[in-house]
C-alpha cells in the first residue's frame, strides 16, 4: 500500500480524464478494463486488487446502468459512462447511481455526452484538488446552475470528503497524522 505522502501527492495532482484522451477506435473489454484501472488507481487507494474487472462491468451492463456494448465492443460513451459510475461508487449505491445516470443516459447527442463528460471530469478534480489542498470546497462552478448540475456539484462534492477521510484513516494508521486530540495536549 502506497505511504500517505504518495496518495496525497497522486490525489492533489489528479487529472482525470477528458474525452478527447479517449481511444477513437472501439475496445475489447480487457482493453477497457486496463485502461479504467489506469486512471481510476489513485482514487481506490486504500485497495490492493484492480478497480473495476470485466465482471463488474458486465454486471453495470446486465443492470442496465451501462449500455451493452456493439458486437463486444466498447464505445467511448462506455468509457465515460463507466468512469462515472466507479467514480460515484466510491460513495453511492448502484441504485443511487443509476438513478443519477439516468438524467444522462437519455441523451443520444454525442457533443452533449462529450461536453458533459467534459464538465463532469473537470467539476470532479476541482473539487477534488479542493479538498485535498484546502480541505473545503468552495462550491461555485456554475453561474445560475441547473437542477441537474447542482445535483452533480453535490454528489461530487460527497465522493471527495469520502476520500478525504479515507486518506485520512489511513494516514493514522500509518502513523504519519496525528488525531486533533494528541496535538492540543500539552507536554
């Protein structure tokens, strides 16, 4: 397991990923597979087995939170689709997250799925960055938002103070942070 100064290091300069990162051509699911645990490693720390496996992902499609894929291929929506869904697992059910899936998974216009994607992506690492820098969130990231993308800012905002106290526990574990209680003690 990596020390608590690699995952903060790795969590404070997180990058996730934009569309136009994604392959042009269509995958195999192994192909999926290697390139999810790629960028979803940093943000499933505290395990020491891959993120996401190909019966997982078969599950997500069986569950219909995923579509399936075209002749056992997948699409860049499906990288997409499926980064969100590991992304919100980290906080959520997959009850929960199908029903927040399902505001997007209506949408056929592939710009609209890129460019929410896109906003997703960056919404995420903002805070992200926020909270592992800062540790709070300033919560403006849309002028007059929607319903929809307030809802997005919140859930985003819950998966990013899950994984703050999960860096949290384990840097104490590892003795590497002291409890707030230890350091107003007197000597």
């Amino acid at each position: 397991m990596p020390s608590s100064q690699t995952i903060l290091d790795n969590l404070v300069n997180y990058q996730a990923p934009r569309w136009d990162s994604f392959p042009e051509i269509h995958l195999y699911m192994d192909q999926v597979v290697e390139i999810l645990n790629q960028w979803l490693a940093p943000l499933y720390f505290d395990q020491d087995k891959p993120c996401i496996t190909p019966s997982m992902i078969n599950n997500y499609v069986k569950n219909s939170i995923v579509k399936p894929p075209q002749k056992k291929k997948y699409k860049a929506y499906h990288l997409a689709f499926l980064y969100v869904v590991m992304v919100l697992k980290q906080s959520f059910s997959l009850q929960e997250i199908s029903a927040f899936i399902t505001i997007y998974s209506s949408m056929e216009s592939n710009q609209q799925i890129q460019e929410d994607f896109n906003r997703f992506a960056s919404v995420f690492e903002e805070i992200l960055h926020q909270v592992f820098r800062q540790e709070e969130v300033h919560d403006e990231f849309f002028k007059n938002p929607t319903w929809e993308k307030a809802l997005m800012v919140d859930v985003l905002q819950a998966v990013c103070c899950k994984l703050y106290g999960v860096y949290q526990i384990q840097a104490f574990k590892q003795g590497q942070l002291q409890s707030s209680r230890q350091k107003n003690e007197l000597p």
